[in-house]
C-alpha cells in the first residue's frame, strides 16, 4: 500500500514537471523536477533598511495598505488557494499582509513576519538576527503583473519596518523565478546565499553557502 502511495507520487511530481517544461522551458523543467524529486534550493536575499528608498510610481494608481481582519473574505478571493488555517495562524502569530488595491480591488499581496521565518519549500526555518524583518508570498493577480505593483508593495514594507527602527529585509527565491528576482532587485534586494537540502525518502541533508554569482 505504501509503496504504491510513494509511486503515485513520484509518477504525479514527474506529471507536474512535464507541465513546467511545456509552459516554461527546459531550465526550470530540470530543476523543478529535481525539486519534486528531493533537491531543492533557495536564493536568501537581503536588503538594509538603511539604504535609500526611492518613491516607486506603478503603472496604474494603487492604494497600498495593511490587511484588516474585516478584508479577511476579500483575502481568500484574491488567493483562493490559501489554507484559511494558515492563514489565520499567520496573523495570530503576528505577521503582516500589505496590500495593494487598484479601483478598490485587491491586485497584489505580500506578507512579512518578525519573529520566525519558515519556508515550507524546504521545510526549514531561516536564520533571522535581531532587527530583521522576513518578507514572504507576494503575489500580483496575473493581469497586474509588470506595473511595478510588487515593488510599490515592497517599498512601503520597507519603509513601515525601517520607521519601526528595523534594520534588515530578507526573502528566499526559487532561483528560477525571475520575475519574483527582478522585482525584489529592482527594491534593492541582493542573494547573498544558497540555502537547501537534499531528501532521499527519510534521510535528509541540507545546506548552506554563500552567493558567489551562479548557482553551482
Ligand atoms: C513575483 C511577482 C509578485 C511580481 O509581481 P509584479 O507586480 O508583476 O512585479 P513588478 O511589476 O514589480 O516586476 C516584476 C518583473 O516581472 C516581469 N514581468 C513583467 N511582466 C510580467 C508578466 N505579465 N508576468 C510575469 N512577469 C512579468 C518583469 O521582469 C518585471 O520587471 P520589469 O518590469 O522591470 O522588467 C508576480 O510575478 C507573481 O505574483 N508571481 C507569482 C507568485 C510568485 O512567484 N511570488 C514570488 C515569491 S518569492
């Protein structure tokens, strides 16, 4: 019974990545299916809070704002997917949901926390100093994509966390995202290390190294 659970599996991550290499190519088909495999690996980005803040004009008017518990519905509409316990979890625990509204309709999101910050992708936690604040799951509805929306977003989370006497911004990036790595760049955000593990059934492995340009 488990070994046939374990094929399906397999026979299903090997499904999603011929999807991938329909829709986006071979790079991303090899790593995504390493990924589904048991290989996976995140870029750590960092950006201090000291650093200048230039104002950031999108290309459609937005009125960006904290997410209330009253735009809670509004929430689950945008993001459909989202576990409603995860959800509610992440505020409980304190985390912050910036939200970007175009005619009043929510059109982009992103989160941030200040105390753990957890990467379900690896199923690890990210080493957090003091004076750190993590920024985690953006996301612009696909017709907004490319107005520089998520990059309003980020720069008004910057700027709340620098007033709030933060010192430091990080987030973790599938490498092969690269619209995520432009908008996180174009907010001065740089890799500064590899974090990953490698899993083969139960034994696990995994791993840490500085940004030295390219991926090894
Ligand atoms: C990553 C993401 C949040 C960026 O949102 P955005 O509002 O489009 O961001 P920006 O407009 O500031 O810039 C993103 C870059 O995406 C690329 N891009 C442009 N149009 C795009 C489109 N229609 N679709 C996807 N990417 C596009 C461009 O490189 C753009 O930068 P440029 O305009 O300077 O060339 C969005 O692509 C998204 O929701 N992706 C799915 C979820 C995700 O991957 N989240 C990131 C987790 S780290």
């Amino acid at each position: 019974m488990k070994a046939g659970r374990a094929s399906g599996r397999r026979r299903s991550a090997v499904m999603r990545a011929i999807a991938v290499l329909r829709v986006e190519g071979l790079a991303s088909f090899w790593f995504k299916l390493l990924g589904e495999l048991g290989f996976r690996r995140l870029l750590v980005q960092e950006r201090l809070l000291a650093q200048p803040m230039p104002d950031v004009s999108p290309g459609l008017p937005v009125r960006i704002e904290l997410l209330k518990d009253s735009a809670l519905d509004e929430y689950f509409a945008f993001r459909p997917e989202a576990a409603h316990n995860d959800i509610s979890n992440r505020l409980q625990s304190g985390s912050l949901c910036f939200v970007a509204r175009h005619e009043g309709r929510v059109v982009s999101t992103c989160w941030t926390t200040r105390s753990r910050a957890r990467t379900e992708y690896l199923g690890s936690e990210i080493a957090m100093a003091v004076g750190d604040v993590y920024l985690f799951d953006a996301f612009t509805a696909v017709a907004y994509r490319g107005n520089n929306v998520a990059h309003a977003l980020c720069m008004t989370q910057l700027r709340y966390f620098q007033q709030a006497g933060y010192r430091r911004a990080i987030r973790a990036t599938l490498p092969e995202n690269r619209s995520a790595l432009r908008a996180h760049a174009k907010s001065g955000f740089q890799t500064t290390r590899v974090i990953g593990r490698l899993k083969i059934g139960p034994w696990q492995r995994a791993f840490e190294r500085p940004w030295q340009g390219k991926l090894r």
